[in-house]
C-alpha cells in the first residue's frame, strides 16, 4: 500500500493496556479503518472475539485479510456505529468485555483526493465518508446553502472566528461559478483567513466533514446506548481529535459516573500521545483519549 494511504493507529498500546484483551472475550471496534486497534486485539489473545463497524464500504479490503486468519472470531459490519442495535440483533451477543471508537477519519480517507476531504489535495468537494448512501457532500452544501447556514456550519462545527466573512466570499464566488473542488474552496477561505500556526482551510474543513458526516450526533447516538452493551467491569475507550467531539465524550463519561452511577472514570485527566508517538505520528498529535468502566 502507497505509504501515504496507510494509517498508524493512535495510542494503540494505550488502548490494549486500558482494555486488556482475554482468551474468549469479546470486543467491539467502532471505527475499524485499517484495523489497527483489532489487529492489536488479536495479537494479543488470538481468541478474543471482535465486532467490527465501519460506514466506509472502502475499508472491506482490510477485513479480508483479517477474517482469513479469524474467520470463527471476528465478524465486520458496514454500518454507522449507531446503528449498534441493529449489528447486535443479527449476531447472537447482547454485551461487550471492550468498545473502541477512534473517531473522525483515517489516512486513507483524508490522503486519498477524489474523497475530497484534504484541502491539501485537489479533488471533488465530497467529505462522505458513507458515500454509497450518503446523499449530502460538501458541494451540495457549499453551493446551495444559505449564507446564514453556511456561517453557523463554520462557526458551530469548526469554531471558525471569519466563518460570515468566509460565508459571504462562497456567496460573491458561486453568484459567477459552482465551486466544484477542495483547491476552489481553499483559495476562497485564504481571501478571508489568515493563519500563522494552521492552514487557514483547517476550521472550515473539518466543520465541512462534521457536517456531511453528522458526527456529533452519530457519537452522542451512540454513546447513550454504549452503557447497555458493556458488560459490568467492561470498559469503553473513546479517542477524539477535536474539542467538540472531547467535550460531549468527557460530559457523558461525568453524567454516567455522577449522576448514573453506572460508570467509573478510569482516566481522570485525557491520555495523550507521547512525543515520540506524535514525531513519527503527527496525526497523533491532537488525539485524547478517554476510559470509563461499567460498575
Ligand atoms: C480514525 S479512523 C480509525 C482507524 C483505525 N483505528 C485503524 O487503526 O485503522 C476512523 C474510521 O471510523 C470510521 N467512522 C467514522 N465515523 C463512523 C461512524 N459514525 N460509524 C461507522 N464508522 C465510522 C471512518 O470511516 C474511519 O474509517
């Protein structure tokens, strides 16, 4: 595979450590990619079991090769981990001993143009990462939503401070001519925004990619069914790269300590990549993760 497109997993040793995989138990990855965080399951205890989920029809490549050497342990399902109740009346499980969720997107995503989710490649403005049932890409938004929705996308999603003057430039641009390409919106965001410390397209790219995505909602969906799908002692371990994502992952894990009971914070204050992890990894360097464990 082209070294660009392959994806490091992040804190992939903290993640074993936290979730200490055993012979005979099971494991849900949410967000299988590459299949970082199964592989290192497997290798561990070549007789856990793994569920995996993944919404991009793209990574059934990397499950072949795994469900060849585990064809009687692990099972892969293209969907949103949402939809978590339907996985769970297809197979015969009900709980889970670890769930994995590594959110946002992988290498192979964002290093691959013609998914149009890097403004440091040229290519379609799609951002899908369901793109087989997924009807909104980036351009539908870009080219025929209101100024006013524009801005609020870009402000709420991307914590964008220029996001009605970024709005207004895509407004004065597309009265001449559809934007079509990640380089077209690039350049317009650069008319407005200037940067020292991160490219200037970074806020409202990721608010895009949020958007089409539905990603909070998907997490907060998600993690208000995760409690009865852990088994007691289970533990769930939630790596985000951004602070939306953080802030709704470290309310919950609080709500359902304090007020529930039902978990117990394992991670008082978010793990981080070490240094070393983050030179050879910089994808690594905003990521944070998170532990609770069912009482
Ligand atoms: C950061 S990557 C995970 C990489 C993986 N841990 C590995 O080691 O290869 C995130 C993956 O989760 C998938 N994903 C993101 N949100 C999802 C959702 N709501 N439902 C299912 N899959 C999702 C993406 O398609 C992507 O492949």
């Amino acid at each position: 595979m082209d070294k660009e497109l392959s994806h490091f997993p992040v804190m992939v040793n903290e993640i074993v450590s936290f979730i200490k995989p055993e012979d005979n138990g099971i494991y849900l990855d949410c967000t299988f990619g590459q299949g970082g965080y199964t592989k290192a399951i497997f290798k561990i205890s070549e007789k856990a079991n793994v569920i995996a989920i993944d919404q991009d029809s793209d990574t059934k490549i990397f499950v072949e090769e795994i469900s060849r050497q585990f064809r009687n342990n692990f099972f892969f399902f293209c969907n949103k981990f949402s939809e978590i109740d339907k996985i769970l009346k297809k197979i015969d499980q009900e709980q889970f001993d670890g769930i994995l969720l590594d959110l946002g997107m992988s290498n192979t995503q964002l290093n691959n143009p013609s998914r149009g989710f890097s403004f440091e490649k040229d290519g379609p403005l799609d951002m899908r990462m369901d793109y087989k049932n997924n009807q909104l890409t980036a351009k539908e938004i870009i080219n025929n939503y209101s100024e006013k929705d524009l801005a609020n996308i870009f402000y709420y999603y991307g914590e964008e401070r220029n996001s009605r003057k970024i709005a207004r430039q895509i407004i004065n641009y597309r009265t001449k001519e559809p934007i079509n390409t990640t380089s077209e919106l690039s350049k317009i965001i650069k008319k407005v925004n200037f940067d020292k410390f991160k490219n200037p397209s970074t806020r409202v790219f990721q608010a895009l990619r949020i958007y089409v995505n539905d990603e909070l909602n998907e997490l907060e969906s998600f993690l208000n069914k995760s409690i009865n799908i852990l088994k007691r002692k289970g533990r769930i371990a939630i790596i985000t790269f951004h602070s939306l994502e953080d802030r709704i992952v470290k309310n919950f894990i609080k709500k359902q300590s304090e007020l529930s009971g039902q978990l117990k914070i394992i991670t008082k204050k978010p793990v981080i990549p070490s240094l070393h992890e983050v030179k050879i990894n910089s994808r690594s360097r905003s990521a944070k993760l998170r532990v609770a464990e069912k009482i």
